[in-house]
C-alpha cells in the first residue's frame, strides 16, 4: 500500500455487525471526511485549553497540532491512527518557565523536551521498549501524572478567584456533561462547560469583543522564535518522562483495539511525537502528545483508518489561519478559565490514580507508599531548592523522588527480603 492509498471497506457505506474498518482501510470519502471532522472536535476541546491556559497563540498550536499529526501518520508509515494534540504536561512548566524568564524561553524548553523526546524514540527503535518500562513502572508513571496535575493547584484557585460567578457556572456546567452524556459529550464536557460559560459571560457583558471584531479572517499564524535557557529546560525533564508513558501506552491501546502487532512502532511513534513538539517549539506552538480522545472516536465508530485522520490534521491546518478565531478563543473571560482550570487540573491528577487502579499497584508493599506518597507532598506544595541560577521546582524534585527512589529502595527491599509479596 502507498502511503496516501486505502482499500475500500465493502461497499463504503456501511460496517457489518463484529466488523472494524481497519487501518490500511476506509469507508466512502464523504464517510471518512465525516469521521475525520468527529476526530476534529475530539481533539479541539483539549487541545486549544494549553495555548488559551498559558498564553500562547492558539491559532499557531492548532498549526502545529495538524502538522505534527501528518507527520506521525508518514513516520509510522501510515499503521498508526493518532492525532497529536496539545500535552497538558506542559501546562506547569510552561507556567513556571514565563514567571522565572519569558515565553521565549519557555519554548526553549518546548523544544529541548521534544528533541530528548526523539532520542529516546531512537533508541527504542535501536533496542526496543523494555528498558521503557523498567524506568517507568506504573506507580513511578502514576505518581508523576497526579503530581503534574496537582502542582497546578494554586493556579485553578487563583483563575477561579479572578470570577468566581462564572467559574462555578463552568465548573457545575463541565460536570453536568459528564453525568448527564455516556457518549461524546461526556468525553467533551470541560469543552462543552467552557461554551456554557462563555455564553453566560458574554450574556453578562463580560466578554471583550474589540479584538474579536478588529481581527482579520484569514491570515497566517503567528510564529515566535525559542531562547535557549539551561535554568528553564531543566523545568521541563520531567514532561519527556510523561510523553513517553503517554505515546507507550497509546500504542498498546490501539494494538489491542485494531488486533495488530505494532510493537514495530513503538519508537517510531516517540520519535515522531519528539519531531511534532519540536517543530511546535520551534514557532511558538505548545508540545504535543498522542491523543486518548480520539480513541474514544475510534470505538465509538469502529472506524481505525488512518485516512481520517489526514482529514484531522488538514483540518487543523485549516482553522489555524483564522485570526479572527483565536481571537476569539483569547476573549475567553478569567473566571471561565478558572472553572476550566479547577476540573482539568484536578483530572489530570485522578488520571495518575487511574494508572495504579488499572495496574494493580501493590500499596501493600510499604516502599510503594512511601515513594508515592512523598513524592505527591513534594509536588503539590511545590517544594523546591535553588543552587546558582537553577531552580528545581516541586515536579523535579517529585520526579527524582519517584523515579530514583523507586529503584534504589525497591532494590534495597529485594536484597533484604522485605518487600511485600
């Protein structure tokens, strides 16, 4: 098969009960732009919330989202379906890197996390992904998702603060989507919440529409250049440890659900998302990640071909050059944020204790509870120390605490027998 070719599903118009449309396969092109457009508004909740949340142009994350997502698509040699969205694992140190130096050198960053992101791709092509899960075992990996999100903590009080009517209207609203829809708009709910909240602001006359209205319809995205800061790439080391848990088990769930072997893939996958965040980086653009929302679409329509999501990432492309929307996308009012902030923040940290539950993590054994436990201490009071010009925050330090700790303790109680059975 080319790269740009699919066989024809049946007759293109419909799947039989028990049948999947596979990967190397599509329906009619009518059909498939229409799956294509649902991996759109899977994506987009998410993946414009970071450039709105940190300050970056929206318009410029969503160009590099599309192009990041055909180059995953050729990378993997078209056996891959996945869209790369915004990574909320940037949302702390991007936040940290502009209050310490600028966004400049924040994106500095961006692209430092994007280029280890590669190498480590690399290597995994070169000696596979064992080593991947001996540094990143379940407990080390959940920990570090839930200090990332909990980190994050004083920003959602602060945001909420801002507009604390319009905050609990978004907040109450996101989770009414979430109980009241078993299906998309369950998946889109802080994405559905942050449209009622708009609503009520702008109903409020709270929302600023000069911009809105100066701003032109169709223009090129705006493309910053990164600083290179030692000091601020370091802020973001623990993000490449996320990325790559992220990409590792992306694969594995599409390999379940498709019914094919892409362990192949594995380091192609990481090398590709390294490629996508760092070209992001590079023009001002948040870092990328594989996207579990469009898992979702896939099972939701049985459909894992990977021409939709050329679709997605065209699409992308597309809504990138208009100015006038991530106008409005930066009219987003505070406190509407703030409410945005408050559920996403507080999932990102559910979503590490969502990795221990589904991995079984033995909290029996004392040396798992100590690590896990000190570490989460350390990231959610940010606790940091400072030598010269390098800070090392809260979530480097519950990194390390994690990610060494683990194995040094974890060897301890092997060697001495105490480990729990």
């Amino acid at each position: 098969m080319s790269l740009l070719s699919w066989k024809l599903h049946g007759n293109g118009t419909s799947i039989a009960p028990g049948e999947v449309v596979s990967t190397d396969e599509r329906l009619s092109w009518p059909r498939t732009i229409g799956v294509g457009l649902q991996h759109i508004a899977a994506m987009f909740g998410a993946t414009f919330l970071v450039p709105v949340l940190t300050g970056l142009p929206p318009t410029t994350t969503l160009f590099f989202s599309g192009i990041g997502t055909i180059l995953f698509l050729i990378i993997t040699q078209n056996k891959l379906p996945s869209y790369l969205g915004s990574s909320f694992a940037f949302l702390a140190p991007i936040a940290a890197a502009v209050n310490k130096e600028s966004m400049a050198a924040a994106l500095g960053g961006v692209v430092a996390t994007g280029v280890l992101l590669a190498l480590v791709g690399l290597v995994a092509k070169m000696v596979g992904t064992g080593w991947i899960e001996w540094l990143l075992p379940p407990v080390v990996t959940g920990t570090i998702v839930m200090v990332i999100g909990f980190n994050l903590a004083g920003a959602a009080k602060g945001g909420l603060a801002s507009g604390p009517v319009l905050g609990t209207v978004t907040l109450l609203a996101i989770a009414f989507f979430a109980a009241f829809s078993r299906g998309f708009l369950g998946r889109i709910s802080i994405f559905m919440g942050l449209l009622v909240g708009y609503l009520v602001a702008f109903l409020m006359g709270d929302v600023k529409t000069d911009g809105i209205t100066s701003a032109k319809w169709f223009a090129a995205p705006t493309f910053t250049a990164p600083e290179f800061k030692m000091n601020v790439i370091i802020l973001f080391l623990p993000v490449v440890l996320v990325l790559v848990a992220e990409n590792v088990g992306h694969v594995k769930a599409v390999a379940t659900m498709t019914g094919k072997n892409l362990d192949d893939q594995m380091g192609n996958a990481l090398f590709a998302d390294g490629l996508a965040t760092t070209l992001a980086g590079s023009g001002g653009g948040s870092g990328t990640t594989t996207y579990a929302e469009n898992i979702g679409v896939m099972a939701a329509t049985r459909v894992y071909s990977t021409a939709a999501y050329w679709i997605a990432g065209f699409g992308a492309i597309v809504l990138s050059i208009s100015p006038k929307f991530g106008a409005v996308l930066s009219a987003i009012p505070g406190g509407v944020l703030g409410g945005v902030q408050v559920a996403l923040f507080g999932m990102i940290g559910i979503l590490g204790a969502k990795i221990w539950i589904e991995s079984k993590v033995n909290f029996a054994d004392s040396t798992n509870l100590v690590i896990a436990g000190s570490a989460i201490i350390i990231g959610i009071a940010d606790i940091s120390w400072t030598s010269g010009e390098f800070t090392f925050n809260g979530i480097i330090n519950a990194t390390l605490v994690a990610v060494i700790g683990y194995r040094v303790f974890h060897m301890i109680a092997k060697s001495r027998g105490t480990n729990a059975a």
